[in-house]
C-alpha cells in the first residue's frame, strides 16, 4: 500500500513519519483491496493536534476518518481506530452481500416470483390530496422535474383517465396507463 503523509504547520519527523507508516499498515491486514492512503496531519491553533486518514480501495470506495486531540501520536490513533471500524463494516457489508447472493444462487429460488403482501397494520404517515390537471405526458414529465418528484399523476388530455409518470435509474421516464380488467 502507498502511504502518503501531508503535514501542515507542523514538521514531519522520521519518527512521526515511522508511526504513521506502522499504524496505517495494520489497517491493511482488515481489507485486502486499499490502493493507497493519504495521511493529513496538522496542528490547529497551537493546541489541537489533527490527524486525518483517507483509504483508497480497489472497489472505487473511500474510507475517510480524522481525529483531533491534544497529542499528535493520539489523534494519529484515534484516526486509525476509525477507519479500521469503516473497514471492517465494508468487509463485512460486502460479505453479507456475497453471502445474500449465493444464498439466492444456491436456493435456486427467482426472487421476482414471490410477492410480499403488507400485513394489515399498514399505516400512513402522510395522506396528500392533489389537484389533478388534464396534460399530456410531455407537460406532466416537465412538472415533475419543475418539483422535484420522482413521479407525477395527471388527468391525460385525450383519454381523460389518471396516468402516472415516473423517473427510471436509467434516467429515461415510465408512463404507466390504466386499462380495465377483463
């Protein structure tokens, strides 16, 4: 792992340079994946010793932790400790993610067959009502996106029925239509 240490307001001693090279590299024996590390130490109004640790991993996610106390070798600590907490709740996030995944796998189970029916206890904590203009898709698209909303309901002008409108991840929109059931 790269380790690269930034000082600011304060000098950077082959000793100091030797602890932070020591305690950032334990991080390491959490987390196989971290590229690099930054290290910001800085002293802050003569009194307050920083210390401010960024990890940067191979899964493009990074871990940023600071400290601050009144002795640098401690802030450097309390930075660690930090960012060792981070670590081990993305290692063990990905591993329950790999764990949910193959248990799917193994179970051999399609997770879109099932539906999961609300019990009765439903509550709402907010019920709006709205006005419903007649517009067509274009106009309801564009006061959606005026709002803010990530779907809108509007009266259609040529059927004269509610339609919703809604924004898909893939930033395209999604018009659902009501037809009656046979």
């Amino acid at each position: 792992m790269d380790i690269k240490i930034t000082a600011k307001n304060i000098k950077l001693t082959p000793a100091i340079k030797q602890f932070i090279n020591a305690r950032v590299s334990k991080i390491e024996n959490f987390l196989d994946n971290i590229v690099s590390a930054q290290v910001i130490i800085s002293v802050e109004k003569k009194i307050n010793q920083k210390a401010e640790i960024i990890l940067y991993t191979g899964a493009k996610s990074t871990i940023n932790a600071s400290a601050t106390a009144t002795d640098l070798y401690k802030a450097i600590d309390s930075a660690a400790v930090k960012a060792e907490t981070q670590v081990k709740k993305l290692k063990n996030k990905a591993k329950s993610h790999k764990t949910a995944k193959k248990a799917v796998k193994d179970a051999d189970i399609n997770p879109f067959t099932e539906v999961m029916l609300p019990q009765n206890d439903v509550k709402f904590s907010v019920i709006k009502q709205v006005e419903v203009a007649p517009m067509n898709p274009e106009d309801a698209a564009y006061e959606m996106e005026r709002l803010g909303y990530s779907f809108w309901m509007f009266l259609d002008e040529d059927s004269k029925q509610i339609n919703l409108i809604f924004k898909r991840l893939d930033g395209t929109y999604g018009l659902i239509k009501p037809i009656k059931k046979k």
